[in-house]
C-alpha cells in the first residue's frame, strides 16, 4: 500500500494550546485532598442490569428477558467519558466501529459498513420516534445528530434485525434514545465548551423541573461552532477532469467549518407525552465530495430535522392491558453546495443539490398480561411519505436543473408473545407484516428461547429476519450523466442466528459471549450501467444501483463488566467479525478484530473523577483494494464538581497519543483513504443550579 503524508498546519499554536490545557490540569490536580466518595451517579452491576429497555420489544423488559445481546449506556457513563456525539458513546460497545468521511459520521456494525452507505441499515429512534429520514433513509450520528448528548438519559442498542417490531430499516440493529425528563433535570444547567484544534466553542442552556399539578416540562437549546483544521489533500485524477487546477494536492486552508444548533422541547403529564426537536448542522467541504473542484472554499452539506410526537398511554382491566397511541410527524431538509467544471472544462461554477423529506403517521400499540404466562403485544403502524423530492440545480444555467419529485407509503402490522413455559424458560414469537408503494409485501419474522438456568446464568438462543426497501436516491435519483435512477430495484433481507450467553460472578462481575451468523441477500450496491450522452448521442457509462451479491458473515463477542463498591467501573470486550461476498471477496471497511476498554471511578484523594478508554480496530480494506493499518486509540477524561457548588469541570484529551490513522473513502470521494484527527482537548464547565 502507497503511504500517504498526512500534514497539519498551525502545530506551534496548538503547542500553546496545550501548555494552557495542562495548566488547568495541574490546577484540578492540586484541589484539596479528600478521601475518594464514590460517585451517586453510578450504579451497581445488579442496577445496571435492573435498568429497563424499551427499545427492544416497544415496552419496558428487563435486560435479561429480552430477545437480543442487548447494551445500555447511562447519563453517568456520558459523563464519566467526556463523550461529545452519539457515535462517541455507541464505539465503546461490542462489534461497533464508526468511521468519518469529514462530512458525516457513520456506524459500522457486525462488520458491515460500506463506504458511502448512510447508515442506512440501522434504524434510530429517539424516545421510540422513528429518525430515519425518507429520502436517504440516514440514520444521522456525529454532530448531525439533532440532540445535544447531555440530554440523553440513556442509550439502548439491540444489535441484530429488529423488523419484527420496526419494519423497514432495522437489519443489523436500533438505537433507541432515552432523553431526560422534567425530574432529571429539576432546575437550569448552563454549559460552555472550548476543544481545541478545531477552534470549537459550545454552549447549552437547560432548563427542566415537575411541577405541583404533575406536569414536567424540558426545554433546551444548544450552539456549536468550529473553525476546524487546514488539511493537506490528493485530488488523484483532478487535473484530467479540471486541466486548470495547478496540481492534484493542496492545502485546504479555512474549509473544514462547522456549525450545529439544536432545540428540545419535552413535556409529559400522566398518559401524556410530547416531544419536539430540530437540529440544524452545516459541515464545510476540504475534501471536494462528488468530485467537486479541489481547494475551492464555500462547498459544504447542510441539514435541518424536525421531529415530533404526541403520545398516549395507560393501563386498564386492572393494569392487564397498556394501551399506547401515538402521533408524528418529520421533516428534514438536506441541501449542498458542490462546484464542478463548466462546459468547455475551462473553469469551475456552482451547483446545489437538495433532498427533501416529509412524513407523517400514526401508531397504535396493546399490550395484554391477562392470559397466564403470556405477554400479548398486538400493533399497526402507518407512515405517510408525502414528500421525498431530490433537486440538482445549476446556480449559472438554469437551464440544467434537475427535479426529482416523489412521494409513497408503509403499513405495517405486528404481532409479538413473550411466553413464559416455566420460571426458568421463556419464549418470544414474533411476526410482522409490512407493505409499502416501493417493493410490496414483506413478512419479518422473529423467534428467540430464553433459558435462565440460573438466577446468575441466562442463555439466548435466537432468529429474526429484517427488510430493507431501497431508499428515494437509491431508487430515483438519476441525470443522466452521473447516476441512472432504477426504479425497478429490489429491496434487501437479512437473517441472522445468535447464541447468547450471559454469567455474573458473585455480585459484581458479568460476562457475556455471543455467536452469530447472518447472511444478507440481494444488497444494493452502487454498480455501472451505459447510457446515451443526452449531448453527443454515444453511449457512456455512469453510476446505478443495483442487486449486488449476497454477503455472509460469522462472528464471536466476548465482553465482560466489573464494578467496586467505592464508584469505580471496568467495562471491557474482543470482537472477530468474518464477513465476505458470496464469491468469498473481502467487504470494503470491515475490521476482522475490534477490541474495547474502558475505565471510570473517582480518583483517590484528590477530588477529581477519570475516565479512560482505548479502542483497537483491526486492518480494513479501502475501495480500490488497498489496506488500511489497524490502530490504538486512547481518550481521556478529568471530571470535578469541587470547585465550587453547582459547578462541574472537565478535561477531555481525544486520541492521546496523537494516532495518525485514516478511515476507507467511498466512491464520492477523490481521496481512498481519509485523514483523521490527531490529539486535542477539551475543556468544558456546567453550572447547575
């Protein structure tokens, strides 16, 4: 493999950056010594496994009667890491990678993760509100994602197909977010951040409390801006599509900006619950996706989601029957800035693309304890796609726009029995039936038998099948010059099979061990197809996709959790994942080897509180069949709340030891192998009151 000088501009200001840093370091290490207490924020192993989930099954089980190798992360752990995104928080768990492109975040999971692919095979839910837009079908992670991370009350990640309950893009997993409520906040928090090398500055205002009548109500808006790095950057090929360009690398100085803002409004009172949130992110462009013109400043991805929901729900027949109903509503609004050459090549000029989706639907949900030994959960779930229009609009010649208008559907109905055969043996039997104006019917099955052989020991034997229909862009978008649209493009199925094991050792250790297999038929690719050039009438070749081939995959998660009296957590897993093409070939950015660790407890005597976590990811191919080197990354983070009452500090050292790795780019991408961030820091305050 061709090795690649990665250059960062500016390293004498960071130095001094630095120096500050440790300064505030040496600081919070000097606060008067007292004796280690252990943090009221973290729990037991025995609470930890007490909290609920409901991401799982669409109500409340215990982590060990669901169906799945399920995970949770807590407020406390967010805090304990200093973890700036959902993603940051989600690569602590087993068979999780994340990889980023300098525009968006993606998740990897159980091997797959296909450069280019967005996110499309995870489904995110946030308080059980579908985020996934209509358009792309994104499941957004990174900064892109529309809540700031200190609202999130706990993460539940069900890895494996979830289209039992969900349907349509629940093949490798869901994500639900939890967000705090009135009573977790109980007053107003103010936060500010500074991270360095990026120029990044924060700030949160929260405000939250339960009032007398019952009624509890979270309001929260949230602001981030980043200068962001100078990098340096091949364009390989550039010169041959743009002959002006003076060579096919530069710096890409003032292009790597960002802004975030986010709104939360959360009120609940009794059987009722709504939720409001909007996020607005813009990121700038150093990398020229889509083979823009390289160096050229003003390139950039923007979008904008709202999402809501109202809900209902209570209990009759003597608390024998919930009964749920919900209504909702999304919008998301994706536009882009790209520059690329003019008619005759001889100079550059600006094109804008945008993606637009709109939904809308209602949900109805019973659940029934009244026959013995049953957990009866009956559903129908209807999502209307009014809009899923795509634009691609030259800014000079008017004459070239491109409109891509379009709407659809998805109904689906559900059926689920937690059966309990004895104390020790419970099965769970689930069925969904989906349709939707794109591919038809498709039926997603689930079956799982849960054996607690012992109040330590409970083993999971489990099969459930999921449905992907292909997304607007995948099916629609076409110019005939880039990309060809195929409306006739099928959708994706996955099945996957896994044994779960899980042991606690006395009352303070738990391991897990999983085994699974799941094999994906008909995934869609970005392949080639001829066309006739609309200009010279000879035929050419652009982008399509299409039915690619199956992919199979083995894979072996040991994980293990240890926690001490005095507030202290040791959480820890080895992944090997095997996944490959039909014809045996190697998946594009898919480590065999993911390793995990991650320390949190007070330190003693001397008031602060560390988090520490290092992360190895194995050797992944790029797409031009090259190989990326595995790499070690180390975080770090100093937390204290004695400074002054109500007033918490932290310290967060991001890639430690200043790794130089790069992340696979896809097919948009002039650039095989993306740079990532070297070391930074970040100091953040809240005050509480």
């Amino acid at each position: 493999m061709k090795k690649k000088t990665f250059m960062h501009e500016g390293r004498p200001r960071v130095a001094r950056r630095y120096t500050l840093c440790g300064i505030l370091a040496t600081l919070l290490a000097s606060l008067p010594a007292q004796a280690a207490l252990p943090d009221i924020t973290e729990l037991s192993l025995e609470q930890l496994l007490n909290v609920t989930v409901v991401g799982a099954s669409k109500y409340a089980q215990k982590q060990d009667e669901i169906a799945a190798a399920v995970s949770v992360i807590t407020r406390s752990e967010i805090k304990a890491f200093g973890w700036r995104t959902l993603d940051d928080a989600l690569a602590s768990l087993p068979g999780i990678h994340t990889s980023y492109d300098r525009q968006y975040s993606y998740l990897g999971t159980r091997g797959f993760a296909l450069p280019g692919d967005f996110n499309t095979r995870v489904l995110l839910t946030l308080n059980g509100n579908r985020i996934n837009d209509v358009v792309y079908d994104s499941a957004v992670s990174g900064r892109a994602f529309p809540v700031d991370v200190d609202l999130i009350e706990r993460i539940e990640f069900v890895p494996g197909p979830g289209g039992a309950v969900y349907g349509q893009n629940a093949l490798f997993g869901v994500v639900n977010i939890v967000t705090r409520g009135g009573a977790e906040v109980d007053g107003t928090e103010l936060a500010v951040a500074y991270q360095d090398l990026h120029a990044a500055r924060e700030g949160r205002a929260t405000w939250g409390k339960v009032f007398d009548n019952g009624v509890g109500v979270v309001l929260s808006a949230s602001l981030m801006k980043a200068r962001g790095e100078d990098h340096f950057l091949d364009y390989p090929g550039a010169m041959a599509e743009y002959p002006w360009l003076a060579a096919e690398s530069g710096t890409a100085r003032g292009m790597d900006g960002e802004r975030d803002k986010e709104f939360l409004a959360h009120l609940a009172r009794g059987a009722w619950l709504f939720d409001f949130s909007y996020g607005d992110h813009r990121k700038d462009d150093p990398t020229a996706q889509y083979y823009g013109v390289p160096l050229v400043p003003g390139q950039y991805q923007r979008d904008r989601h709202l999402l809501t929901q109202l809900q209902y729900q209570d209990r009759f027949a003597d608390d024998t029957l919930e009964f749920t109903a919900r209504l909702f509503l999304g919008r998301e609004r994706y536009t882009g800035i790209f520059y690329g050459a003019n008619e005759d090549l001889s100079a550059s000029k600006p094109y804008f693309a945008t993606g637009s989706s709109d939904w809308q639907g209602f949900e109805v949900r019973l659940l029934s304890t009244a026959w013995s030994g049953h957990k009866l959960m009956l559903g129908l779930e209807a999502q209307d796609n009014s809009r899923h229009d795509q634009t691609y609009e030259d800014l000079e010649d008017p004459v070239n726009d491109l409109v891509i208008p379009g709407s659809g559907w998805r109904l689906g109905a559900y059926l689920q029995d937690e059966w309990a055969w004895s104390d020790a043996l419970v099965a769970t039997l689930g069925l969904r039936v989906d349709r939707n104006d794109v591919t038809g019917n498709a039926v997603s099955p689930r079956a799982a038998l849960i054996w607690k052989a012992t109040p330590q020991t409970t083993v999971k034997a489990l099969y459930g099948r999921a449905h992907r229909a292909p997304n607007a862009f995948e099916r629609d978008y076409g110019d005939g010059y880039s990309q060809e649209s195929n409306p006739a493009l099928d959708g994706e199925m996955i099945d996957t099979l896994e044994l779960v094991a899980d042991q606690r050792i006395g009352t303070d250790v738990g391991v897990r061990a999983s085994i699974y297999r799941w094999s994906m038929q008909k995934l869609v690719v970005l392949g080639t197809t001829m066309v006739v050039d609309p200009d010279s009438g000879s035929p050419i070749e652009v982008s399509q996709y299409q039915s690619g081939e199956d992919v199979e995959a083995t894979g072996v998660e040991l994980s293990a959790d240890k926690t001490w009296a005095w507030g202290g957590r040791l959480r820890g897993s080895l992944s090997y994942q095997d996944v490959a093409y039909a014809s045996g070939a190697w998946l594009d950015n898919s480590p065999r080897v993911l390793g995990k660790l991650n320390f949190s407890g007070p330190l003693w005597a001397s008031g602060l509180r560390l988090g520490a976590e290092a992360q190895y990811t194995s050797a992944r191919q790029a797409i031009d069949g090259t190989e990326l080197d595995g790499y070690w990354l180390a975080n770090l983070n100093l937390s204290t709340d004695r400074l002054m009452k109500g007033l918490e500090a932290s310290l967060q050292v991001y890639n430690l030891f200043d790794e130089g790795y790069a992340h696979p780019g896809s097919d948009i991408n002039w650039q095989t192998a993306l740079e990532q961030d070297g070391r930074s820091a970040r100091l953040k305050l809240l005050w509480r009151f």
